[in-house]
C-alpha cells in the first residue's frame, strides 16, 4: 500500500491518497485535528480537494466514520 500527503494545515486538516496495488484500489482521506467536525467544514474540505486535485472530482462520500 502507499499513501501520500497532499496537504496539510497543521491547525486543522490533512489530505491523504492512497492505493492498495493488492486490491487494485485507491482512496482519499481528510483528517482533522478536531474529534467531531460538521458536515459542512467536510463539505467544505471535500470542495476544495475536488477544485485542486485532478481525479477527485468523484470524491463525494463525506463521513465521520465510527463516533
């Protein structure tokens, strides 16, 4: 598996992409430095991702995964 930082706000979020050449698969990941943020701040996060990184304009799935 590799994985790679695309960006990182040190006071509040970070970017990840990944892929899993065993699955054949890639994913993204936003993590932020608060436990519970809104579903509008990932939103927001989701937004900006989709206006800078080519091939995440299908990243729409926002989740706060288990609480």
């Amino acid at each position: 598996m590799t994985i790679k930082i695309l960006e990182a706000d040190s006071s509040s979020y970070a970017v990840l992409c990944g892929y899993s050449s065993t699955s054949n698969s890639s994913f993204g990941l936003v993590i932020t430095r608060q436990r519970s943020v809104t579903n509008a701040t990932l939103t927001s996060y989701v937004e900006q991702i989709n206006s800078t990184y080519a091939g995440f304009e299908n990243l729409t799935n926002v989740d706060q995964g288990l609480a």
